[in-house]
C-alpha cells in the first residue's frame, strides 16, 4: 500500500515488530505481535502501546494521536514482513472491542482491492468464516499471503 | 531511497534490533491469544484455504 507509515524495528524472528506513533499526544511506541497459537502455521497478531514508565503492554488503550490509518498501514506492513519469512502462516486478528474489531473492518474494506492482489482475507461469522465482503460486520479475520 | 519511495514497497525494510529479542518468547497479549485459541477450537480454519 502507497501510505504513509512508521519505520520498524523487529527482533530476530520478526515475531515482534516495534514502531513509534508520532501526533499530538507525543510519542507512543508500539509493539506488534505474532503468537503462535495451538494450531500449527496460525498466528495471533496483536498490537498496543508500550507505556514508557511501567514498560506494560496494553491492547485496550485509545492513544487519540490522530495517526490511525498510519498505524494501520504500519501494521499492515507487519503483515507483509512476517508473511515473507513465514509464507503458509494464517494470520488470526480480532479487536479488543466490537468498535475496534469494526475499525479494522473498515481499514481492510478502505484497501480491500490492493492487499486482496496479495492476501486471501476471509470474516468470522456466527456460521464459520466466509470470504471477507465490504459491509459486513465479522467478529474477527483470518488472513493468508497468496503468490507462493 | 527516500521516504515516499520505502511507502510504496510493500514488504517493508525492518531494522532488527536485538533489545526486541527478549518479547521472543514472551505472549504480550495473552487474552487475545486466548480468543484466538477458543476462535480455533470451536470454528476451526476455513474450508476454503490455499493448500501450499
């Protein structure tokens, strides 16, 4: 995606990826994350920001520095990376709340038609997992890299 | 290569930084690891993926 975006750092694996939020609330570093979870090749991303005092973590936080779409497109450039090192993982993510879930939705619609050229994105139902469509609510999405 | 020009590669340059190595096997964030694990269990992966 042609957007701007943070540069990142990552650790060895590129599990971890660390970037700095910059706006008017100041300076915010963000951690990025890729577990593993109990099924093989499927990976849990998740991101927050670090508090610069306790070095704690937080997933919930409203950091309101008026950067979301370039945090998004960071993240999105996370999703990249890993999935260079990592080609057959899926990628689970889901928001810490419905109207950060919904956030995410509308990022992904917003560029649905670059990144589908590179990911099959597919929304959690009720029902299983359908295709990602545009205006459709999902609890969550699970991404995998196309092309290898 | 300028800032404009890094935007528009997709697969970005990441500056590896070893202090990053101590989250390695640290979960950052255990309670969506949790939804995703239980996500896992009760719906399984979609029928429709790419077999490599």
């Amino acid at each position: 995606m042609n957007l701007p975006r943070y540069q990142l750092a990552g650790n060895d694996k590129l599990t971890t990826f660390e970037f700095v939020s910059e706006g008017p609330k100041g300076r915010i570093q963000k951690l990025v994350q890729f577990t593993s979870t109990n099924l093989k090749d499927v990976y849990n991303l998740a991101f927050g920001d670090k508090d610069k005092v306790t070095g704690k973590i937080d997933d919930t936080i409203i950091s309101n520095n008026g950067d979301s779409e370039k945090v998004l497109a960071t993240v999105t450039a996370t999703i990249y990376a890993f999935t260079d090192k990592y080609p057959d993982a899926f990628i689970y993510a889901t928001g810490s709340t419905k109207s950060r879930t919904r956030l995410y939705r509308m990022g992904i619609t917003k560029y649905l038609s670059e990144v589908e050229n590179d990911f099959i994105i597919f929304g959690e139902t009720k029902e299983g997992w359908d295709i990602f469509e545009k205006d459709t609510n999902y609890f969550g999405f699970l991404i995998q890299r196309k092309n290898y | 290569m300028n800032i404009k020009e890094l935007n528009k590669r997709k697969v970005p340059i990441v500056r590896i930084d070893k202090s990053l190595n101590k989250y390695t096997n640290v979960v950052l964030f255990p309670d969506k690891l949790e939804k995703a694990n239980e996500m896992l269990r009760k719906v399984g992966l979609p029928k429709q993926v790419l077999s490599r």
